[in-house]
C-alpha cells in the first residue's frame, strides 16, 4: 500500500547543496535535459551521504518559486533513500489508519498538531474513550554510516531532546507515549542512537525509555511510484561510530 504517492519525477545530477534549502542541478529529462537549474532542498539536516557532488537525485514539480524540489536520492547500490522530512508525519498517519502498525492500532480518532507540554505540539494523537490517550512523536530517519544500519539524529537535535522531556512527562501523568522513527530508505536492517552526534539525544532518549516512553523504528520501501512502510527495525539503543 502506497502512502505517500510521488509526481512525475525528473531525474537530475546534483553540483551542489548550499545554505540548507537550496542545490543546484543538471537536469538529465525531458526538454530541459542538460540545463542546470537551482531547487529546493525540503531537508535541513546534514544530509550525510545524501547530498554528494555529481550523485543521481530524482525531483518533483516544485511547489513556489523554484521549478524543482529534491525528493530522492539515488545510492551507488540502487536504492533509493527518500529526503524530504515533511512526508514522515504524513506517511505515519496513512500507516496508522491503515492498521499498518499494530502496535498502535485499535484507537478511535488520530488528530495531528495538538498541543501539549510547554509550548509543544505532539505529531499525532491517538485517543479512545476507554484507554489512555498515546502521544505520538513522529522523526524522519534517513542516516547511514554502516551498512544496513539506519541512524538518528544526523547532527544536534535541541528540540528532538525537548521532545523526549515531554513525552516521559505525559507517561508520568498517566497517558501513553510513542517515539515512532520512519525510516526513509529500505537499504536497512537494525536502527539505533547516533550517539555520538548528539549525546544529549541519546541520554534523554534513555531517560524517557526509562520513564516508559515507548520506541518504534519502521523502515520503508521507496520507488518512483512512492513510499511503502515495509517493517518494524530491532533498536540497538546508541552508537558511537564515525
């Protein structure tokens, strides 16, 4: 089942990633073929592995001002790891209507943005008169440095830890709560904790499992038709490789 459905893609050879939201490319399709153009980037992260001079990337019609935007990046071994960290929530909420994750199915209603905490607002919550509401907080995982393991987070994450904070504060008050990591990239077989990107991270992440926060990390399949959720990944807590 396909939860997130692409647009005709253009296929293009990046120069270059630049201030975050910007890369200039050489389109290689249609009547444009050959002519470099700048898209947008819809990732701020680090994009490790992801973003190389002269890689095979594959757009979408742009939405604003830029014809273009980045949706996949294609690897030396053929797959495909998607980029844009604005699918993940969605592509979660499709999974979880569609009783593609059990462990979060069985609930009434699935409400998206609602605020909680201080100053925060949960990725989705998941409510049913006659069970806890489960708060659900949504990360879009698509770092790789060793073969088969997919990682997060790809640089220092502030507001991921203040996310871990709020979660364990919700278990303490009584409700449920999830850290569901959708992995953008079918290439993998095991997720953990980049530690030493961010050891912050990693010890909140520690402390909120303590406290009962739950994890999920589930990996998707990605083609030029769109994504599929593919399976449930075994956790390895933290790494320390670089």
């Amino acid at each position: 089942m396909i939860l997130h459905a692409f647009p005709a893609l253009t296929r293009a050879r990046l120069l270059k990633r630049y201030k975050r939201f910007l890369a200039d490319v050489v389109l290689l399709d249609g009547p444009r073929a050959g002519e470099e153009v700048t898209i947008h980037c819809p990732n701020p992260g680090a994009m490790t592995g992801l973003a190389e001079p002269d890689g095979e990337i594959l757009l979408a019609p742009g939405k604003g001002k830029l014809p273009y935007s980045w949706e996949i990046t294609c690897l030396p071994d053929g797959s495909l790891a998607g980029i844009n960290t604005g699918h993940p929530n969605r592509i979660a909420e499709a999974a979880i209507k569609a009783g593609l994750i059990p462990e979060l199915s069985g609930y009434a209603s699935l409400r998206r943005e609602v605020r909680y905490g201080t100053n925060s607002r949960i990725d989705l919550l998941a409510e049913s008169p006659n069970r806890p509401p489960c708060y659900i907080e949504v990360k879009n995982v698509h770092l790789m440095r060793q073969p088969s393991l997919a990682e997060f987070p790809d640089c220092v994450t502030a507001r991921g830890a203040k996310h871990l904070f709020e979660l364990a504060a919700q278990v303490r008050a009584g409700a449920r709560a999830v850290m569901l990591y959708i992995i953008q990239r079918d290439d993998c077989d095991r997720f953990a904790l980049a530690a030493d990107i961010d050891p912050g991270y990693a010890r909140a992440f520690r402390d909120a499992r303590a406290a009962g926060v739950e994890a999920l990390a589930y990996a998707c399949e990605i083609s030029t038709e769109g994504v599929k959720l593919r399976v449930n990944l075994p956790l390895i807590e933290a790494t320390a490789n670089a």
